[in-house]
C-alpha cells in the first residue's frame, strides 16, 4: 500500500494536471507542482483556501474573481463549495490559461481538486458558458446576504436525509433573528438589511466547509449538519449565537446589539424534508418561547 501511495504521488508530480486535496476545513493537505505552480503555492506551505483565493485575487495572480468586493464573492462561493459529492466547472487564471477544474467530496469533507487545461478547446463558446455559469450561481444564491438560497440549501437536506436512510446521522437548524420586526419598525429597513447581512456573514465564518447554511426567508435561516449528532450540534450553535451577541452591526448605532433564537431537529430514517423542518421549527418555537436567544433541540 506504502508503495502504491508513492507511486501516484510520483506520477501526479510529473503531470501537467492541476492535483490537489483539501481536509474538512478547507485547508490544503496536497497539491502537485503544477498546482502550487498556478495558484503560487509554496512547497512546505498549507495555507487555508479562503486565505489562499484572497492573497491571489489582492496580488492579481491565480483565479480570475470579477469583483469589487472579494469578501461577498467569497461568501457566496463559500455557500455552495463543497457541499454536493461531485460539480464540474470551467475557470479561468490571470495568466490567461483556462481549466475545466473537478471537485469530488467524501462524506468527511475532505475534497480532491482536479483541473485539466483547455485553453486551446472550445474558444468560441467560453463568454455564453461562463453567462450560463453566473446565472447558476446566481439561482443558488440570496441576493441580499450573499449566502446560499432556499433552493440549494433545501436541496442539502434532501442529500442530508438520503444519506441517513442509509445509516448517516445529521441535524438541521433554523435560526430566526429576535424582535426583527421591531428592528425594522425602531429603525428602518435599511438597518434591518445590515442585521441580516451581518448575520449572515457572522454565522457563515462560523459554518464548517462540509455544512451549508443560508437565507430561506425574511430573517429565517436554515443550516444543514451532515454527519453531526445533536450533542455536536447543539455545541456549535452555541457558539454561533454567543458570537451573535457580541455583534454591533450599526455604524450609526454602536451600542446596537441584537440576538437570535435556533430550533435543531436529528434526522431519522423515515424522515422527510418537511417533517424534519417541522420538528426543527418547533424547537426554534420552544426557544423563542423560554426567552429568546437560546438554543432547543427537538
């Protein structure tokens, strides 16, 4: 086995083939010359791939981003990577090179990224793939927070539920921002969008790669747990809420402060989406019912 390992990690340092593996944090555990070559990488260093798409994109190196703002473009990027087994998609680098990159993720998180040049392929029909890419990205994507949207996320539960039915465990949790109505009513909603903003993005920092959080509606969002128990859960919403409270997302206001409220349901064998967000509302129900700015589980 010993030998095996050293022979693909031979052949994939001699390939033009772009190899890497990410862990369940994202952060780089492998990657061939040529990787390391195009994204400027150094040999012993194993940097975060959050930290690694915002050095290149400041430096004008690496992936082509088109965007003012790299932090909402890293969000919403954030909200959809790593959360399906397989996707396939073109990029391209500033070097003008053009890769068809593949992304496969075990059930741990840990993803192996593989990407092909085909620069000289298909030249004509870039500028309408790349169009049909965008629009993708955007019908999975919540225009206001950035992160992902009812469709994709509700798509995770049913991955989510389709992999406890063959003996996988995980938990779904709602979040509703407390007395937002009276935050809209007290101070406009232009406030109110920059609570939900913030929220949003103070929670996503906080999301493991292998979990998929987003906005399903008004000041309600849903976070998908794959492989997580409900004492695992429990603990990380926890932590989520406390850094809720520390939050001061007015600038107008520094005293502001707001909280949120979190039901979590376990998925069980015979579950369907529905009844799995049901049980998890009903916490949510439970816990804005105790007092607000706490978690239930079902």
């Amino acid at each position: 086995m010993d030998e095996t390992i050293e022979q693909l990690l031979h052949l994939s340092a001699q390939t033009e083939t772009l190899m890497a593996v990410y862990d369940g944090d994202d952060r780089l555990r492998y990657a061939n010359s040529a990787f390391r070559s195009a994204y400027f990488i150094e040999p012993e260093e194993t940097p975060l791939w959050p930290d690694l798409m915002r050095r290149n994109f400041h430096l004008g190196r690496g992936t082509v981003i088109r965007t003012e703002n790299f932090e909402e473009w890293l969000r919403s990027t954030q909200s959809r990577r790593g959360k399906i087994g397989y996707r396939a998609f073109e990029t391209d680098l500033a070097d003008g090179r053009w890769l068809w990159m593949t992304e496969a993720v075990q059930r741990n998180g840990w993803m192996l990224c593989i990407a092909s040049d085909i620069t000289r392929l298909k030249v004509h029909g870039r500028t309408v793939r790349q169009d049909r890419d965008q629009a993708i990205k955007a019908s999975y994507t919540d225009e206001l927070t950035g992160v992902a949207n009812r469709r994709f996320v509700m798509a995770r539960v049913e991955d989510m539920l389709a992999a406890a039915r063959h003996g996988s465990t995980g938990c779904l949790a709602v979040f509703d921002i407390d007395n937002f109505k009276r935050i809209n009513d007290r101070l406009g909603h232009h406030a109110g969008d920059l609570v939900l903003r913030d929220f949003a993005h103070r929670i996503h920092q906080n999301v493991r790669r292998n979990d998929c959080f987003g906005r399903v509606g008004g000041e309600e969002f849903l976070l998908v747990m794959p492989a997580t128990g409900p004492e695992d859960a429990l603990a990380i919403i926890e932590r989520m809420l406390t850094v809720i409270r520390f939050s001061r997302p007015l600038p107008d206001s520094p005293d502001f402060s707001y909280t949120c409220s979190a039901g979590i349901a376990a998925c069980v064998p015979t579950d369907s989406a529905s009844e799995l967000y049901r049980r998890a509302d009903q916490a949510l129900y439970d816990a804005k019912m105790s007092g607000r700015d706490r978690v239930r589980a079902a």
